[in-house]
C-alpha cells in the first residue's frame, strides 16, 4: 500500500512540475511576442537589442513548453 501511495506521489509531483513548466514556457512566450512590438522600432534604429531578446524569450519559451509537455507525458 505504501509502495502504490509512493509511486502515485511521484507521478503526480513529476505533472504538477510539468504544469508549472508548461506555464512558465506560455508566459514566456507571451512576453517575447509583447517585446516583438518594438522590434521594428529596434530595427528602424539600427540597434539588434529587442530583436535578440525577443529570440531569447522566444526560445527559452519554447524549450520549457517542451519539457513541460515531456513532463507531463511520461509521468501520465
């Protein structure tokens, strides 16, 4: 009985973190779209700051979606 209550705590901590990934990844993207509105600006300015922070949030919010869904499914 324990051995069953151990492993369903762990199935349910390894979804509970894939959540929070999966949340994390959403937000992050959202912010790299938002950042997205001054790229042009950014461009029209001859700097490259906004456009490579947006590809870093971009991206950062893409891995942890990722992990987050990889999370998810193989403690489901």
């Amino acid at each position: 009985m324990q051995e069953t209550i151990r492993t369903y705590d762990a199935k349910m901590a390894g979804q509970r973190r894939g959540s929070v990934a999966l949340a994390v990844g959403w937000t992050l993207l959202a912010m790299a779209m938002i950042v997205g509105i001054y790229v042009s600006q950014d461009v029209r300015e001859g700097t490259r700051f906004f456009v490579h922070y947006a590809g870093v949030l971009a991206l950062l919010g893409l891995m942890s979606i990722g992990y987050g869904n990889r999370l998810r499914r193989s403690n489901g």
